[in-house]
C-alpha cells in the first residue's frame, strides 16, 4: 500500500501504523490476496451500508468504502498481471 507520514484519518490513521508494519500490509499477507480482496469488498459494503445512517457526516465513511475499493482493484490488478 501506498504510505505517508502525512495524517489522514481515511488513508492514514495514526493508530493503524504504530508496529513494525502497516495493519492493511499484515491482513493482506495473512489473508492472501484473493482473501484481501474478499476483505475489502466487505468493508466497500459495509462503509456503504452504514454511512447515511451515522451521526456525522456521510463523507468519512463513503472515503473509507472508495479506500477499500482502490485497494481491492490495486490487488486485483496484482493477480492479473
């Protein structure tokens, strides 16, 4: 995955890189990459399903759910090669 030292609470949230390795990097290498994608389509659904009905804002959660896209198609892409 693409990293930055730059915060972003979508792309970068501190607490997802406080080991010796991105969480996003160890549940792909864990799970393998036809799993990481079943891993991230679940979360595109799940961060569609719930953003219009939270609290705050939709904006967050939509992000989230294109994050999980991108990385889906990015891993897909990886396997087709």
């Amino acid at each position: 995955m693409a990293k930055s030292n730059k915060h972003d609470i979508v792309n970068n949230p501190f607490h997802y890189g406080s080991g010796k390795i991105e969480c996003i990097d160890y549940i792909k290498q864990i799970l393998g990459s036809k799993g990481f994608v079943a891993y991230c389509r679940g979360n595109v659904m799940k961060y569609n399903h719930r953003a219009m009905h939270k609290n705050a804002t939709p904006v967050e959660d939509l992000k989230k759910a294109q994050q999980y896209l991108t990385w889906a198609n990015e891993t897909l892409e990886e396997i087709h090669k």
